[in-house]
C-alpha cells in the first residue's frame, strides 16, 4: 500500500514517544497498557523492516520492555483509510517475517536452547474510513472450519481504533494532542457547525498543551486538514490563515478569540446560505413574473391579429417592436404548420 499525506501525518506524530504511549493508554483497552511508561519505549528503524514490506506495510514498529523483564512488544500500525478483509493474513504475514528475521539474527547456539522465546507481536489497526469495518478480527475467523477445533488453530486478533466512532466530549476530555487529530479527522461537513466548533475545541486544547505539541498539530493540520478542505476554499483560507496566525506566536486569545472568530465564520456562511436561498427564491419569482407577462403579450398579439388590426398597432398596444410582433407571429404559424 503507498504512502499518503494522511499517512505520513499520523506517522510523524506516533513516532513520538509520548504520542503514541498516549495512544495506547487512552484508545487501547487493556490491563497491561498501565504497566507502560515512556522510557519502555523503543522505536525500531526502518531498516528493521522487511524489504518487501517497507513501503507497503506498517512503518511504525515500537520496542517495549516491562519491569526488566526480558520479555519484548513489537507494536504494529496499520494506517487504513477502507476496509480491507486480508487484514488477518497481511498482520500474520508481517508478523513472521519479523519473527524470521529475529530467529535469524540471534545467536544460534541461544535460539536453540530452552530459553529462547520469540517477542510477542501485538498487531494495531488504525482506521478512519468512512464506511462500517466488516474485515473479521480474528485470524481463527479468516480460517475455513476453524469450529471444528480449538487451541490447536492458529489464532490473534488484532487491536481496532476506528477514529470515527470515538465521542467528542470523550475526545475533548481525553485532551492530548493524538485526541485532538481524532477529533478532527472526523467525517462531518466542512461547511457544518460541528467542523468549526471541534477545530475551537481543538485549539483550546493545544493552547494547554507544549510548544512542540503545538507545532506536531499544526504541521497535522497543514498536511492533512487542508488537503480536506480544497472542495471549500473559503473555508481553506480561513483555516490557514489562522493556522500560520497561531503557528507564529500571535497573540490570540485561545479560550474567547478563536471561537469568537470561527463562531464568526459559521454565521457568515449560515447567512450566505440563507441569503443565496432567499435570492434564489426571489429570482426565481421574477423569472416566474416575466415569463407571465411574456405570454400575456403573445396571446394579446394573437387575438389582435385575428381581428386584422395592422401591426404596428398591436406593436403599441403590447409595447413591443414591430420586428418583434411579427418574429412572434411567424413563429406561430411555423409550429402550426409542423
């Protein structure tokens, strides 16, 4: 799978120890993510993965080590944008050419004693496509008649945080800098309410937050955010000018300012909306007007031809060009004669 902008996005801001142990901690619902802490965590080089899968699998490969324990995570991330049903045998697959590559890359004599254990692998999905994900779980359920048995099939099941299911109030509460791009990696309308007032909330949150966390939102922003936003370029401008505001240092009140400012912008557009409709309308009942004044006149003209009055009488009497009347009525009788 190739790259993308939203990719890339995601990727910088995970690769971030903080980013990501926030990640796990607050969207991953599991005992042993408490036991974590930041200086667990290792992120693996690139160079670590595969070749085949560098550019086509998950980059984002963390180390983690529990209580001096020898016993290591390899956390993956898998950046997915539609529903993809090989999920189960992609994860499986990815995991044993990891596996492979640490059975061969450790000492031989240790990887045949009674010691040596490979890491666990736990495998993460992380998803913000607009349609339901329907790709099973589990690898037992991507196996046919896997029913018929027990613990003698293969079997993981793959953690899933799907962006759009999350709650905003949750989102808001939760308060970090990887909440705040779940919240506005959202499906909604740009031109919706909910858009400007998640993007206040946004930048309420970040104003509470690190400078280098500022910056990591901002860059999210410009990387993804606004590729969204190219249908609407009003609203992309609005956007970006205050991004580069913000992103400079300028003095703008996060609390009241910004959602002053964008409470601002929903009501313009709520108003060039109401406007245009109102426009619309109005314009529609004048061409509604005209046509009926347009076929008054025809009929005049038609009935004062009837009667063998000469032309530039009816002309005078519907105030039209003498030109006019008889185009009208050649067309008349063009039609009749069809």
């Amino acid at each position: 799978m190739p790259e993308n902008m939203h990719d890339k996005g995601y990727k910088r801001i995970l690769s971030t120890k903080k980013n990501f142990l926030n990640l796990l901690k607050d969207f991953v619902l599991a005992s042993w993510v408490d036991e974590i802490k930041e200086d667990d965590l290792e992120m693996i080089d690139k160079s670590f993965v595969p070749k085949d899968f560098r550019e086509k699998e998950s980059d984002l490969i963390y180390k983690l080590k529990f209580n001096e324990k020898e016993v290591i995570f390899y956390c993956l991330i898998e950046f997915q944008s539609s529903v993809d049903y090989t999920m189960p045998f992609r994860l499986l697959k990815y995991m044993d050419e990891l596996w492979t590559r640490i059975f061969m890359d450790s000492d031989e004599k240790y990887r045949e004693t009674k010691e040596f254990r490979l890491p666990t692998i736990i495998p993460c999905v992380l998803y913000n496509g607009a349609a339901e994900w329907t790709a099973v779980r589990s690898f037992r359920e991507y196996l046919n008649g896997n029913e018929k048995f027990g613990a003698e099939v293969l079997n993981f099941e793959y953690i899933f945080l799907n962006v759009n299911k999350y709650n905003d109030e949750a989102l808001l509460k939760i308060g970090t800098l990887i909440s705040s791009v779940f919240m506005m990696d959202k499906r909604f309308d740009f031109d919706d309410e909910k858009f400007f007032n998640n993007l206040i909330n946004s930048f309420q949150t970040m104003s509470k937050l690190s400078q280098s966390e500022q910056i990591q939102f901002y860059d999210w922003l410009r990387d993804v955010l606004m590729k969204k936003l190219k249908s609407f370029p009003e609203v992309q401008e609005v956007v970006e000018t205050l991004i580069e505001d913000l992103s400079k240092g300028d003095d703008v009140d996060m609390e009241y300012g910004v959602g002053r400012y964008f409470e601002g912008i929903v009501e313009r557009i709520n108003l060039g909306r109401e406007e245009g409709i109102s426009i619309g309308r109005e314009e529609g009942r004048e061409e509604g007007r005209e046509k009926g004044r347009e076929d008054e006149k025809i009929q005049t003209i038609f009935r004062l031809s009837e009667m063998n009055l000469p032309e530039e009488e009816i002309a005078r009497a519907v105030a039209y060009s003498v030109e006019r009347v008889i185009q009208i009525k050649n067309e008349r009788y063009a039609n009749m004669n069809i």
